[in-house]
C-alpha cells in the first residue's frame, strides 16, 4: 500500500488551522520534532538514522524503541509550508526503511 501524502500534508495545514484557530499562540520559531513509528520487523533503525543525519536531522530512539524522533538541528519558521516541506523529506526516508509518519510537534528549544 502506497503512503498518501497528500492527506498527511492536509493534516499538517489542518492542525495549524485549529490551533491558530483555538487561539494557541504559535512560536515565530522552533526545532520541531517529527515522529516515525516501525512499522514491521524489517524496520531498518541505522538506515534510517544514517539517511536523515545524511539529510542535516538529529535523530533519537525512544525507550521503547518502537519511535524515531528526528528533529530539525535548527529553528524553523513556524508555518505549515515550512513543516511540510521537512516532514515530508522525513516521511520519505521513513518509510523507505520500514517506518511510518506519525506526527510532528515543536521542540524544547522554542526561540
């Protein structure tokens, strides 16, 4: 089955919109953090990690190792274009080595 893209990128412009929306008020900029489950027993956690340090992300596994964190090295600007322009450069490697996008959020280093 073929990853959908277009309804992941739907979702990121979506979530701005409802947090805009509630009235969160958004960092200008911030690391962000998105999150790549394994999806199978193949997942390939060195690949992985060697593909999107290759690609400028710091990259951590959880404690449970069933969860990629890969954050950006620097603050991003804070707009849905800028998210998904980087998580969908994530997302690809991702799943070219058997993980699945699952999300994104801001990191501890709000500016």
């Amino acid at each position: 089955m073929s990853h959908d893209f277009e309804a992941q990128r739907r979702e990121t412009f979506d979530t701005f919109a409802e947090l805009t929306k509630g009235g969160q008020k958004l960092p200008a900029m911030s690391v962000v953090e998105f999150y790549l489950l394994v999806d199978g027993d193949d997942a390939n956690w060195a690949g992985a990690e060697k593909a999107l340090r290759a690609k400028g992300f710091a990259t951590e596994r959880d404690e449970g190792e069933d969860t990629l964190i890969v954050a950006t090295k620097t603050a991003l600007r804070i707009a849905p274009d800028v998210i998904w322009e980087q998580e969908r450069i994530v997302s690809e490697i991702g799943l070219s080595y058997d993980f699945y996008p699952d999300g994104w959020e801001f990191g501890f280093d709000d500016k």
